[in-house]
C-alpha cells in the first residue's frame, strides 16, 4: 500500500509532467506558421485553450490542500 507521500509524489509527478506537456504544446502551436485567417483564428484558440488547460494544471500542482484532497479519494 502506498504511503500518503508516495501518493503526494506521484500525484506531483502527474502535473509536473502535464504543465510539461502543454508547454511543449505551447511552444508548438506559437511556431506553426499561419497560412490564413482561417488558420490563425484555429491556432489561437488552440492556444487558449492550451494555456488555459496549463493554468488550471498550475493552479491544482500550486494548490496542495487540492492535492491532499485528491490522495484523500
């Protein structure tokens, strides 16, 4: 059975691992050349949407009565 800071590290891997992701994401979407306005209204709302997921990931990973919350489950 896992300890409490098992989980906590686990957990924390978790987010650390998908703020990662979505600032690999970022930067991807930031680099893509825009071809038209059509183009560029899709990537920029790909990009918010990126960010935002990215935010909330920060925001629970910041947030560590969240988290104990989470092992709590």
């Amino acid at each position: 059975m896992e300890t409490q800071n098992q989980v906590l590290a686990r957990h924390t891997a978790v987010l650390t691992n998908g703020i990662a992701s979505l600032n690999a994401q970022i930067g991807d979407t930031e680099q893509k050349p825009a071809g038209s306005e059509t183009n560029n209204a899709i990537l920029e709302k790909e990009l918010q949407q990126q960010m935002a997921g990215r935010t909330e990931l920060e925001s629970k990973f910041n947030n560590l009565s969240a988290v104990r919350a989470q092992v709590k489950n």
